[in-house]
C-alpha cells in the first residue's frame, strides 16, 4: 500500500480522532499534533509503505515465480510453434496463453528487477 504524501492518511486519521475525541477525552487542540504523529510514524515503517525488494532476487519470490512462468510460457510457445509446423494451422487460445504468460512474467520481472521505479500507484517521478 504506498503511502504517497500522507493527504489521505492524514485526513482519514484526522477525522477518526475528531470523531471520537469527546468519546476518549482527547483535547481537540491535540488532534492536529496526534495526526501529524501518527502520519509521520506510518510513512516511515517500510512494511506499509511496500518499498523494501531489499532481497536479493534469487531469494524474490516475484523474480522466480516470474521466472517459471517465463520459462512455461516458453514451452508452451515453443510447443505451439512446432505444432503448427507439423499441421499448418494454430490453436489461437493456446499461443494467446504462451504470449500472455510470456509477457506477464517479463513485466513482473522488469518491474522488480528495474532499480529506480516507484511502487505502482505512488507520486513519485520516474
């Protein structure tokens, strides 16, 4: 879940103290420093903010189902192509899925494997 700038969390946290601080006796000149606090603490936890891949990509578990998938997709591929050598014609769903598989493992593993890209749905500038 990327945290982004925090205008979102801070307003949802904001809102949740205003609604509740009677309730809980939290003075309301408090809620913007508790907000402000809270927001600060997610930010900086790496596990909320899905930005570790520290790992080294052997150990990825993206990096090897992705490298699975590529090499199924290659069989499959290759398969499909000597099939259609032998009969003359091609099984469209079946090279679909080789294809699909193909470049679906080749985009989880650019994704992962490329250093400098912001998890997906983040602000940051590429």
């Amino acid at each position: 879940m990327p945290i982004g700038d925090g205008t979102l969390l801070r307003a949802a946290i904001g809102g949740a103290l205003t609604g509740v601080a009677g309730k809980f006796g939290i003075p309301t000149a408090a809620i913007p420093a508790i907000t402000d606090a809270t927001v600060t603490r997610v930010q900086s936890d790496p596990k909320l903010q899905n930005a570790t891949n520290q790992e080294h990509p052997v150990q990825s578990r993206v990096v090897v189902g992705s490298t699975l998938a590529l090499v199924g997709g290659a069989f499959l591929g290759a398969a499909q192509l000597v099939e259609m050598f032998r009969s003359g014609s091609i099984d469209v769903e079946m090279a679909g899925g080789a294809l699909a598989a193909i470049l679906g493992a080749g985009f989880a593993l650019y994704g992962r494997l490329r250093s400098g890209l912001a998890p997906l749905f983040t602000r940051k500038k590429v």
